[in-house]
C-alpha cells in the first residue's frame, strides 16, 4: 500500500510517500480503507520530534474516515463495508490502510461524508473533553474561544452553542470572523486588533469575565486570559508553541483555575462518553464538521504546512485515492 513514512524527525519533508506492506488484522483488530486522513497540530508537534520520543519509522497519522476491509475474528461490533471514522490506530492514518483496535472505531453516520469524519476525533473530542470533563461546563455560562475558526475552534463553537453557551469567538482575517460566526458564535473578535480583549470582555460578558476560556495559543494569550476571566472561571490550555510569564496573583484574586490538557490523556471512561455524545450530535446534525482544504498523499509536508499557517480553517485532511 501507499503510504507516508517518517524515518528521521524534522521539517516536513522527511515525510516520505513509500510502498508499505498492508497491515495484517488480528484477533480485536480492524483494516480500513481510509477515504480521508485528517491534518492535526499535533501531528506535527511529532514528527517535528518536539512532543516526546516516538519509535521510528513510523506513518503519522491519528484521525481518518473510511470502509471497514477487514477485522480479526474477536471484533463483533463492525463488519467489512461499515462506514466509520477512527479515534487513534495501531498503524497511522496517513496510508490506504490504517490497522485499529475495534475501541479506536467508531460509526459514521451516512450523512456526514468522510472528509468531514476525518475531522471528527482529535477536534471534536478535544473540544469536548476541554469543555465538559475539564472545564466542567454548564449551559448559560459564557465561554471564550481562541482561535475559534480552526478544527478545534469550529468544533468548540458548534459543542458550546449546541449545549447552550454563550460563544465569544477570535479569528485573525474577516472569513475567519464570518465561519465563527456561521458556526454559533454571538460575539466574534478579530485577535490581531489591538485591545480586542478589553472589547470582548466589555461587550460580551458587561465586564464580568468569560466563564470559561478555551486557549488555542498560550505562549501568547494566558497572562491576558487571567484579566478576562471570571470570578471562580476555568482556562483550559489546547495549544501552545511556547513559554509564557504570568502573574499568580491574578488568578488567586479570581480563585480561577488554569487546567492543562491533551485529548490522548482521556481516561477510558471519558473516551467512551465523548464519542457517544459525538456520535449522536452527528447523526441529528447538531454537529457538522468543516473541511477547510484537501490535499493528495504525496501532498502531506504540504499540508503540514497548510495546518500551521496563521489564520487555517477548519479541518485540513489527505486524500490517499487522489482524484
């Protein structure tokens, strides 16, 4: 099978299209022909070699949508020709074939086609788990997201608006701002203004601070986090390309808590929670993913690119059957 293979960390074009063998299915495994392979950050966190050790080579890769090919003679939940979407795989995503235990499989429903299955598990996951495990959400309370027009913005925005929060959302270029605000937003924010914070918590909140605030990018936005968050409010930090100085003080005043997160520390108990509250939001329609750009296979540094460029939108996936 084709297939992207890393050798060596580095920039993005260690990433190699070679020939791979097809992966072999055992007993709790499932094959699927992938239809599309989602672009995360994180994916290129690791091939970079910037996010822990890693055994090489490897095929990067986490998310895809596709048919189920195969699976071993233990799994009971699929059958070749079921559609579905992965959460993590025993093989990466960026090939024809990716190998999952039938745990890392998850159905798609017929009308979310598989470019927007492929955006599902590390955007949609992340945001919920951000939302309701760690920051503990409850309708009413008014949330702040930045960065709200990338994959895991979009889909905060969609999660938050569905269950009934009051969504403030950045972007950095008017169609960004114009997404956010298709998605749910009620009070959107361009984050490349000067005093775009001191507007948002003013017009959004009546000066009272975000209940809760999702933080795409840390190393530029936590010390003013804590000025606009709320009395007893949550921070939860998605994303940072860096380090930051902050003021404790600012959050001993507000008694605010500042919660780390990766969505690949879920607890088992968490996983299965998020995906059958994303499961069913996808089937009424209450979630729909966005697709920003789709590229070829031999495409991927490209894409790794693509998915790092300031002011990206929604989800970026491969395409292993180009055209």
């Amino acid at each position: 099978m084709k297939a992207i293979c890393v050798r060596e960390t580095g920039a993005p074009d260690v990433m190699r299209l070679e020939e791979l063998d097809k992966p072999v299915v055992s007993v709790e495994s499932v094959l699927i022909k992938v239809s599309a392979a989602g672009v995360n950050p994180v994916d290129t966190y690791i091939r970079s070699g910037n996010y822990g050790s890693i055994s090489l080579p490897y095929t990067p890769g986490m998310d895809a949508a596709g048919v189920v090919e195969e699976v071993g003679s233990g799994v009971t939940q699929f059958k070749p020709g079921d559609r579905v979407y992965t959460a993590g795989g025993q093989t990466g995503s960026y090939a024809e074939y990716m190998l999952c235990q039938q745990t890392q499989v998850h159905c798609l429903p017929e009308n979310i086609t598989f470019r927007q299955g492929a955006g599902v598990h590390v955007p949609y996951a992340t945001a919920y788990h951000a939302l309701f495990h760690k920051a503990g959400a409850s309708p009413g309370e008014r949330v702040l997201i930045h960065g709200a027009s990338g994959g895991v913005g979009t889909a905060a925005t969609q999660i938050a608006k569905a269950f009934g929060l009051e969504v403030t959302g950045t972007a950095g270029t008017e169609k960004g701002l114009e997404l956010v605000q298709e998605q749910g937003a009620r009070y959107t924010y361009d984050h490349t203004e000067d005093g775009y914070l001191d507007k948002a918590v003013e017009e959004a909140t009546g000066g009272n601070g975000f209940d809760i605030i999702l933080e795409m990018l840390a190393n530029v936005n936590l010390d003013r986090d804590l000025d606009v968050v709320a009395k007893n409010g949550r921070i939860v930090v998605i994303g940072s390309r860096g380090p930051v100085e902050i003021d404790p003080r600012k959050a001993m005043g507000k008694n605010a808590a500042i919660i780390g997160m990766t969505i690949m520390n879920a607890s088992e108990k968490e996983t299965k929670s998020i995906h059958a509250a994303l499961g069913a939001g996808l089937t009424n329609g209450t979630l729909n993913p966005f697709t920003d750009r789709a590229f070829p296979l031999d495409a991927a540094a490209q894409a790794h690119e693509a998915i790092m460029e300031p002011g990206s939108f929604g989800q970026i996936v491969l395409i292993p059957d180009w055209g």
